[in-house]
C-alpha cells in the first residue's frame, strides 16, 4: 500500500498561511515532524511525498524534508519513500542535499519516462531502476535479458537499488516501491 502525503496541504495547515514556498528550516523541521507523524500512523509501507503545490524549495527545507526524513527512514526495514510532483526548481535542492548526504530517493514523473533516482546514482542504476519501472517485478535474469546485460551486472544494479531502498527486494524478485 502507498500513503500519498501532499507537502503543500501540510504546509499550509503548518504555517496556516497561503503561500507554496517552502522556505526556512524551521518550517522544513516542522513539515518533517508532521510527515513522520503520518508515516507512523500509517499501515503503508511506502510514503509518497507529493511536491506538486510546491512553488519554491530552498536548500534548508530540501535538507530537513527529503535528507533528514531519509536518513531517519532509513533505519526502519519496513518504509520507504518515494517523491512526486518534483520539478525542474525543485531539483537543485533536493539533488545538492541527498548528493552532501550521500542518499538517494525515488522520483515519480508523469509515466514511465518521469520516473529516476535523485541524489546519489549510476549509470547502470539509473538504467535499471527505469526498466524496472517498466517492466514491474522480476529478477536478474529478467533486467539482463531485457537490458541485454550479464546477470551478475543486472544483480549488481538490483542489489545497489535495494540497499539504497529504491525497490523492494524479497527472495531474489525486485519490484518498484509504487507498485500495487
């Protein structure tokens, strides 16, 4: 199950102001409080970050939000997130702080080409967790022969996706962390 959590609602009903920038490291901290409220309430397993009401992000609020809630995440095996509604202002942020933290996340575009890692990736990561994507579920054989890859190369990008909790692994099958 996905838990879709809209960071302009949150912000609005945080800051009770009508404004989309999510600017200054207090609010960030207090939007990061609130989303880990959710996400421990929650049954989901995955949290989907929804920035689509978003106008600005700056730096200080892309490190409370998105690094520290990933850092905090990433000790509990069960949760994972996944970002949506990311654009082209929002990037720079988000990408210089998981990049100072050494992370990655998962962001969801329109379709299957909007999906990719931010922060922290490869070439064959990248490549893998798009076909990923597209495919769904499988294992290395599958990615390989769709990739025309060896399968120690395609266990090798699966393996790096699942360490940086960008799909779900479970007995040697892969699947994409929106996937129903």
């Amino acid at each position: 199950m996905i838990q879709t959590i809209r960071i302009g609602s949150l912000l609005r009903e945080t800051v009770a102001a009508p404004y989309r920038n999510l600017v200054t490291r207090p609010t960030g901290a207090a939007i990061r409080n609130r989303i880990q409220a959710a996400i421990a309430d929650s049954d989901c397993h995955t949290a989907l970050l929804d920035f689509s009401d978003i106008e600005l992000l700056d730096l200080s609020c892309a490190d409370e939000v998105v690094a520290k809630l990933l850092l905090r995440v990433a000790d509990e095996e069960e949760h994972y997130v996944v970002l949506s509604g990311v654009t082209d202002s929002h990037l720079d942020a988000i990408d210089h702080v998981l990049e100072r933290h050494g992370l990655s996340v998962a962001s969801m575009g329109e379709g299957d080409a909007g999906a990719r890692v931010l922060g922290v990736t490869t070439p064959d990561v990248q490549t893998a967790f798009q076909t990923i994507q597209r495919l769904g579920a499988g294992d290395a054989k599958r990615l390989a022969d769709a990739l025309h890859w060896t399968v120690e190369r395609a266990a090798d990008a699966l393996q790096s996706l699942a360490l940086r909790r960008l799909i779900q692994a479970a007995g040697g099958t892969y699947r994409p962390l929106t996937m129903p």
